[in-house]
C-alpha cells in the first residue's frame, strides 16, 4: 500500500511543469535544509493523535503535544551577518535556534517537558549553480540526564530536481544519530543511527498555496516512521499540515498529525 501512495504520487508529478520551488520552512517529520528569515518568529503546535487508544500492552495513549518557538540568528545579508564581516562567503551561512515545550509522553517524561533544537545550513546555490542545500544540527536535547536527553544530530543536504520543463520536486538524503541509551527498537537493543529521506514540492499548478511532502526517518526507534501529508498556507504568515505517521516499530501505534505555523 506504500509503494502504491509514492509510485501514484511520482506519476502524477511526472507530467506536471516546472518553475515551482517554494516550500515550507518545515517537512512533516525530520529537519529540512529550511532556516528561518532573519528577523522573524516561527511559532509551531503539533498534534500526534494516535489512532489506537492503547499501545500493545493495552497501556493508554495520549495526543502528543508539541509547541515551540524557532528564532533565526544570521541574516542573508552580508552588512548584517556576523559571520559576513568576517569574510564575505560566510554571509551565506543562515542558522536558527529554539526549543519545544511538550505533553503528552507519559507520567515520568511530561516533568521535564522542555526540549532545545538548533540548526545551520545553506541554501540551494549558494555557492555555485545545481549546488544542493545542506544543513547540520540536532534537537530533542533535554535536560534529564537518560530521560529526555535524546540529542538528535544529523547532517542533510537537498536538491530541487527538474526534468527540461518537468519538476520532479526537492529530495533530501541525510543521516542521524542520537542518544544510544534512549533510541531502542522493539527488543529494546540500541538503534540510535540511520538515514533521512524525503521528497517535497509546492503543488503551484493547482495552487502555490498546497504543499505535498513524503518523508522517512529509519531506526525502530521512537523516531522512525514514514510519514505523508500536505500542507496548506491560509495566510502569508499561517499555515498547517495535516499527515499520516506510519511507525517502522510495529509495537508503535501509527498516529495523525496536525501541525500550525505561525509566522511573527
């Protein structure tokens, strides 16, 4: 059933124009490449609605609660970057920083609901023309020492792909690893590093307002799953996506999720 939703998918994109590169500052799941525009206040609230009341040990769940601001650090401007000024070419280094306050994991991890992120990359072409974007960065780094320390790191880079006329969307390819201790698979053995896929693309011939995204995170951990959805822009500053997670630990209960941003 998965293979079909990605091959129709492709298939359809196949036979439509090019020239649509915009996207959102976030993909369903993993980091994007994205960094947020100097100056502005990106404010996220996630809902992970499982579609099952009880895990397979017949334990309730509940609607994982994610909110969270990301602030941007570099501007794209040379004057006005730090990094800039010290030599020119580094004024196309952006980064951002923020932490996520979340509810919903469970009696013992919601007492220490805080999580902080941050992220550094460089956009598409930025140094030389079909150059892809890269980025680096973690988050999910707690404060509770082997409880919510989970320290994500991942290196990602992105490419927005075109066929003549034909665009075939952005596809990305990262890796991550994090806290050992803490990422286990279903027979709570270590698996704590994998690959990051993901395709994107801005549907512009039916609107530049609708969005579509793919994207995988591997381990058997809390952290992997396949998840599809789309996302659609109400406003120049607000818009939500709306997806389906499908975990690769089947003792995980698949959830639906509804993500809001708001732009300041």
């Amino acid at each position: 059933m998965k293979s079909k939703v990605l091959f129709s998918l492709f298939s359809v994109l196949c036979f439509l124009p090019a020239f649509c590169y915009a996207t959102p500052s976030t993909l369903i799941w993993t980091p994007s490449t994205d960094i947020q525009p100097y100056g502005k206040i990106h404010l996220t609230v996630d809902n992970y609605t499982p579609v099952r009341s009880r895990d397979h040990n017949d334990n309730q769940l509940y609607v994982q609660q994610v909110y969270g601001p990301t602030f941007s650090l570099l501007s794209d401007k040379p004057e006005d970057n730090l990094l800039g000024k010290l030599w020119n070419p580094l004024a196309k280094i952006m980064a951002e920083t923020g932490f996520d306050y979340k509810k919903g994991l469970g009696p013992t991890l919601d007492k220490w609901p805080v999580y902080f992120h941050f992220k550094a990359g460089v956009p598409e072409d930025a140094y030389f023309k079909y150059m892809p974007a890269f980025a680096v960065g973690a988050y999910d780094l707690g404060y509770k020492h082997n409880f919510t320390n989970n320290n994500v790191w991942y290196l990602r880079g992105a490419k927005t792909i075109s066929a003549g006329k034909v665009n075939l969307g952005r596809f990305s390819v990262g890796y991550f690893n994090g806290n050992g201790r803490l990422l286990r698979d279903k027979n709570n053995e270590r698996d704590n590093s994998g690959l990051m896929l993901a395709w994107d693309r801005t549907m512009c011939e039916i609107s530049d307002k609708l969005w579509l995204s793919v994207d995988y995170q591997g381990t058997q951990s809390a952290y992997g799953a396949l998840n599809y959805g789309l996302s659609w822009k109400f406003t120049k500053n607000i818009s939500a996506i709306l997806a389906y997670d499908v975990y690769n630990n089947p003792n995980l209960k698949n959830t639906v999720t509804f993500q809001l941003d708001v732009d300041f």
